[in-house]
C-alpha cells in the first residue's frame, strides 16, 4: 500500500454516469411499525430489499397507478 495517493484527478460520484443512477434521495415516509420489522429482521441491507419491493411492487401496479387520481390515492 502507498503512503500518499494522488486525488488531483478523482470525480465524485455524480460525475461519473453509470453511479449517477444507484444515488437515492432522502425522505421522510410513514410506514407501519410492522412493516419496518419485517425488513429489518432480515439483517444488514434491509433497506435496499424495501426499496426493491417497492419498485416490484410499482411495476406490477404501474397500469392501475396511471388510472387513478390523486383523490382516490389519498387516505
């Protein structure tokens, strides 16, 4: 291993087109206490299978999402 490296040359993360894609935002959502549970029972990386149920979940239902209002969504 080097004592010194050189990061005169380094690009972040948002510069380099194919990490662009895996960034995520951070929200605030409620969830159920139950829901939480399940997931994180399942260990280290439980957000990310959340987060990949959710877009499962939003493929299945993409064509009944773009029929509904925002009423109907609304609880």
């Amino acid at each position: 291993m080097r004592k010194e490296y050189d990061f005169s040359h380094a690009k972040r993360a948002n510069q380099i087109p194919h990490l662009i894609a895996l960034q995520s935002n951070e929200e605030e959502i409620k969830l159920d206490e139950e829901v939480l549970a399940q997931f994180r029972q399942t260990g280290q990386g439980w957000q990310i299978r959340l987060n990949d149920a959710l877009k499962e979940w939003l493929t299945e239902h993409s064509n009944q999402l773009k029929n509904t209002s925002n009423e109907q969504l609304a609880i």
